[in-house]
C-alpha cells in the first residue's frame, strides 16, 4: 500500500535577535539531518504538481511519498532551508497568509520572526518552493463563520495567484483547524478549487487518502523522531 508522509514545519534556524528558542525552532543541522532520514529511510521528496495528482491517481507516486512543507512564511525558509532542500534535491511547499505578506509574524505568541514578501516568495517559487494558501489573516476556521471562512480561502487564492502568477490547489488550515469541515466549508474549498487541505498532526497516511481536505501532518520540531514517527502509526498528533 502506498503511503504519504507529509512533514509540517515552521521555523529553521536560530531566532532572531532579542528572539528566544521554542519547539517551532528546528536547528539548519538537525533539519539536514531529518532529510537525510527522509533519503536513508527509502522516503521520496515530490513537488507540488505531482503530489496533487497523485491523490486522483496514485499510481503516479512513489510508494513512500514524502511531502515536504512550511507554515507562516518565516523569511528563514529563504534564507536557511532552500539551501538544505536544495543540496538534497528536494522541492517543498510553504503556505502564506497574504495578510501578512512582508510583515512579521503578529498572529501568534511566538518570538516576532520576518515574513517572506512578495519577492521572497518570488524567488522560492523559482527554485522549487511553491506557495500556496495559509488564508488571509491566520484566524482559527473555528472563530469563523462561514462567510469569513470563505473569504479567508477565496481572498488569499486570488492574491497569491495574481501576485506569483501560479496555481492555488492547496490550503493548510491556520493552527490545524478545520472546525470539523462542515459541509459548507468542504463545499467552499471544492468552488474556490482547492484540491487539498491540510491539518497539523498525526502521520503517514494511505492513498488515496479517506479524505482530502483533512489530510494529517507530521509536525516536525527539533526532537521529532522522524525514524518513529514515518512507521504505521507512529505519530499522534497547531501551527
């Protein structure tokens, strides 16, 4: 059976200055060393285009899949993982809320951090990193009505897609929550045409997946047993 394992990270590297260490903060060398586990461990890296189709046809896809991605948008990303991704070879995703686009990190208790702007995110596109929604102004789905929920998949689809000029197929719902996916909300992500929507924990899961717009995420933090946790099982599990 063929199985995904899609790794949810956020921050690589040291904090900013005045910044202090959290979980969220994975050190560039431990995070080289989770993608060489990834490599040693038979797991291979897929792009954006070819994870999308592989969850309508599965026989595309390698039998481990991996799926490498990034919330929030830290300028980190640019400046300490594309290097590491890109001596391994490894293409990922990182999902931008656009409210915050150029800003800093204002919608949490995390250390402040420098967001990607427009031209970061540029620049990640171009070498393998694509960029897709993380809505609008961060909010809990939860905290939304339904109307507020559409805006937040439908507004930040069309200004990523005008800003960068590429396709929006994927959401990954802010601090991992889905509200339950109602019906009304399922029925919004499929008009606005978002493929996939993503959580934040649990593990590996079989394709094609019970449910696309409630797919888990390893959340991945510098203690992360990687070698465990992409086992059956092996990792229970917002961002």
């Amino acid at each position: 059976m063929k199985r995904i394992a899609v790794l949810g990270y956020h921050k690589i590297g040291p904090p900013a200055p005045g910044g202090w260490e959290t979980w969220f903060y994975i050190p560039e060398a431990v995070f080289a060393e989770q993608l060489a586990t990834l490599r040693d461990c038979g797991w291979q890296a897929v792009d954006l285009a070819t994870f999308v189709q592989g969850l309508t046809e599965p026989e595309l896809l390698p039998e481990r899949t991996a799926f490498i991605t990034f919330d929030d948008g830290q300028r980190s990303v640019r400046e300490v993982a594309l290097p590491v991704l890109e001596r391994f070879g490894y293409p990922a995703v990182l999902f931008m809320p656009t409210d915050f686009v150029g800003g800093t990190n204002d919608f949490d208790s995390e250390p402040d951090e420098r967001l990607c702007d427009w031209d970061d995110l540029r620049e990640l596109l171009r070498r393998g990193v694509a960029v897709q929604s993380h809505g609008v102004s961060h909010r809990s789905f939860s905290e939304l009505a339904p109307a507020g929920r559409a805006q937040e998949l439908e507004h930040s689809k069309a200004a990523l897609e005008a800003e960068l000029e590429q396709a929006v197929e994927l959401f990954a719902y802010p601090y991992g929550d889905d509200a339950g996916v109602p019906p009304e909300l399922r029925e919004t992500l499929a008009r606005a045409g978002y493929r996939a929507a993503f959580g934040y924990g649990g593990g590996p899961f079989a394709i094609p997946a019970d449910d696309p717009y409630r797919l888990e995420r390893i959340p991945m933090g510098p203690d992360t047993d990687l070698d465990q946790a992409l086992e059956p099982g092996g990792n229970d599990g917002g961002s």
